[in-house]
C-alpha cells in the first residue's frame, strides 16, 4: 500500500470510530409534556393544563424519579394553611416494562390563597427494573388531600412520555418494581442525572478523541515520510 493511501485509511478508520462510539449512546431522552388534567373536586369539576417534566436520577439498583409541575392545576374556594395540602400522583410505565409508579412529596410550605392554582411540589419515587429495555415515564392520575377531602385530577388528552430511560434489570426477570416514598425534591443520591444530554456527550467526548488522536498519527506519518525525503 502506498504512503498516502495507508495515511487515507488511518484517517478513515479514526473517523469511523468515532461516530461508532457516538451511535452507541443509549436511548435517553426527557421532554416537557404538556398535560390536560380534568379535576374531581369537592365544589364541582375544574380543568388545567400544566407542563409535566419527569427526571431520572441513578441511585443504587434503581432510579430516583422527580415529577414537577411548571403551572398549578385546580383551585381552592378556601385558603390552604401552611402544611394543609398533600399531593401524590402516579406514572405510567411503558415500552419495556409496564405498570405504574406512584410518586409523592411533602406537604405545602406556605399558604395557598382561595381561588388560586395549586401549585403542586416536586413529587418523586424510586423505581427498580426487573426487565432491560428502554421503559417509558408518563403522567399520571393527581391525587391533591386537603382539609379532609380528596381532588383526583386525570390526564384526557393521552400525553406522551415525559421521559424515556434504557434501564439494565439487576436480577433479570421479567416485570418491573416501583416504589414511592422520599421528599419531593427527590435529593437522594446525587449522581448524574439521566436525562437525554450526559451519556451522548460523554460518549461524543470520547468518540472525538479518537478521531483526534486518528488524525494526530495520520499528521507524524506524514512530516515522517516528508522528513525521510529531506534526508535522501
């Protein structure tokens, strides 16, 4: 093979290592969904649309999953003391796994006024795969408890996933787990967030590298074989 065929083909083989490394990312992706919740109140139903973002967080042999609400859904007729009002909500499981997660969270912490959307904390939930594949997160049925009375409010406008993870079983079996509990800011284990962005860049980062370093060895071949005919 010819001097500057063998630099073409070193070249070749870094860039195609790299976008091998970079097509190998695996599938994660988070979006904001927006969600139609019709509400079941003590005073009558009551409608609200608030974008749903879910995050998943490594922890363990699981993931820690937040739920945050960017707008409040249903209203009080009365002010909601500090403390007075109690949210949890369910998440659909699909894809690889299916079911439901239910997710929860502390109390208001401040005083809610009468006719006022309920702002909703971040309600958050541990979930353990028992099935590998890529598993779908969606919002589910709101439960809001206050001063003795429950409002149930239920997505009607089939929103998508919020977030979809490709998750690993530790056991191999065949159905998921999930499990509620924690506070609602979900800060548990602070490991790198699972969101679309960090294991792309990562392996993207690497893949570069290796195209670099491809390059850097195609550049000293060539001042080499430059430097060998100088010296002739």
């Amino acid at each position: 093979m010819s001097y500057r065929k063998r630099t073409a083909a070193l070249a070749s083989a870094a860039a195609l290592a790299g976008s091998a490394v970079w097509m190998a990312a695996p599938v994660a992706r988070a979006e904001v969904v927006d969600v139609n919740y019709q509400c079941k109140t003590p005073i009558g139903d009551k409608s609200a649309v608030s974008p749903i973002d879910i995050k998943g967080v490594k922890s363990g042999s699981g993931y820690r999953i937040t739920m945050s609400w960017q707008k409040g859904v249903s209203s009080s007729p009365v002010e909601l003391g500090k403390g007075a009002m109690t949210p949890s909500a369910t998440v659909a499981l699909g894809g690889a796994d299916s079911g439901t997660l239910t997710v929860t969270g502390p109390a208001n912490d401040a005083a809610i006024p009468a006719n006022t959307p309920i702002k909703i904390n971040d309600l958050s939930g541990t979930y353990t795969p028992k099935k590998s594949g890529a598993v779908t997160f969606t919002a589910g049925v709101l439960t809001i408890k206050a001063l003795g009375t429950t409002t149930t409010c239920t997505p009607t406008n089939d929103p998508g996933p919020s977030l979809t993870l490709d998750v690993t079983a530790a056991g191999g079996g065949t159905t998921g787990s999930a499990q509620g509990g924690g506070s609602g800011s979900g800060s548990g284990d602070e490991l790198p967030q699972t969101g679309p962005e960090d294991s792309a860049v990562a392996l993207g980062t690497l893949g570069g590298t290796v195209l670099l370093a491809g390059a850097a060895g195609a550049l000293w071949l060539t001042r080499r074989h430059q430097g060998a005919r100088t010296g002739r």
